[in-house]
C-alpha cells in the first residue's frame, strides 16, 4: 500500500505513515508482550489507525503470541505442514477434522486449533506415513497410500527407527521389525513371533 497518498481517516488533512508498535495483552491469568503489530500515524492530527490489511495481520500476530504461550503451534507452521504433505486447505480440514475450514481459519488466526488437534499435527510430523492412514479414513484417494506401500516394499527390513524415514527416533527405544506379510497391502509387526519363541 502507498502510504504516501493515504489521507487520514480522522482528521482528512494529514497524511499516514505506517508504524510498527507492541502491546500487552492479558491471557491465562498473565501478561504477553507482543511485538511486530502494524497501525499507522497521521502527520497532521497525531491519529493512530489501523487500516483492515494491517488488522489482519496483527490479528496472526496476537493469535500466534497466545499459541506460542500455550505450546501450540503457529499458523504458519500450520501452514508449511499441511503443504508439506501437499494438501489444500479443504483436504486438511477433511483429513484432520476441526471442521469445513478450519485449516484456514487456523493459518489466517482466526481460530486457534485445540490441544488434541495441535498434538495430532506434531503426530505427523514426526511420524508422515499416519497421512496415509488420516487420508484413507477421509476417504480421499489412496495416491498417499500407495507411496506408503512403495516405501514398505523398498526395505527387506523395515524398523520404526529407520534413519532413511523422516521420524525421530525414540531415544533408548528398542527397534521392533516390520515384515511383510501375503498380502502386500498389509504389514505384521514380528513382535508376536518372537515372543512366541521366547517362550
């Protein structure tokens, strides 16, 4: 926006300048500081407005600021796991739930996603292979589930903490092996099996 032909709503002789200010806000039961929020300046009257581009992006701003404070997720990592996994926005919605839009509501900071929808996310982005399981039970197109399939059939041995696959291993955690079973499109973890001959 061109802020030098901007006259000011209040007083319509100035001119704004935009200004970059922070505030404090109250939430759960403290004080936040949130820093980097956008209003503009009149020359002539000493107005401080803020125009509706700039009240969209404070309002990302302020909602990130509470999610930062509570542990969640920000709307733009939000944003970058969904594409990530190269979803629209409806498709998220479908596949996480939260409702119709609710992936744009989350990235815009319109809605602030609860705990089970943030833990949910983290879920997949340490382990990508449960979008496949997400988008089967969607009911969207198995495309996910095939390259998942791809995946298992590409190792002889598959263990949860492959280095090859993007999760973090558990630390301490003992590697269970996966072998494939008769049918390709399932996969039996052996644990059984070997506490069968244990026995």
């Amino acid at each position: 926006m061109n802020f030098t032909t901007r006259i000011c709503p209040v007083c319509e002789q100035g001119r704004l300048h935009p200004e970059i200010y922070a505030e404090e806000i109250r939430h759960n039961g403290g004080t936040l500081t949130v820093s980097g929020l956008e209003r503009c300046r009149c020359t002539h009257c000493d107005a401080d407005p803020v125009l509706r581009d700039q009240i969209r992006r404070n309002q990302v701003r302020l909602c990130d600021a509470r999610r930062l404070a509570d542990g969640l997720m920000t709307g733009e990592k939000i944003r970058a796991l969904r594409e990530r996994f190269g979803l629209s926005q409806s498709d998220a919605s479908r596949i996480f739930g939260g409702g119709e839009h609710a992936f744009s509501k989350y990235e815009r900071g319109e809605v602030t996603q609860s705990l089970p929808m943030d833990r949910l996310l983290r879920s997949t982005e340490a382990f990508p292979l449960l979008v496949d399981y997400l988008r089967t039970a969607a009911g969207l197109d198995s495309r996910s589930a095939s390259a998942a399939r791809a995946y298992i059939q590409s190792s002889e041995s598959l263990k949860l903490n492959d280095p090859h696959y993007t999760s973090r291993p558990i630390p301490g955690g003992q590697a269970i092996p996966v072998s494939k079973s008769s049918d390709e499109n399932t996969t039996v973890v052996s644990l059984h099996e070997r506490r069968k001959r244990a026995a």
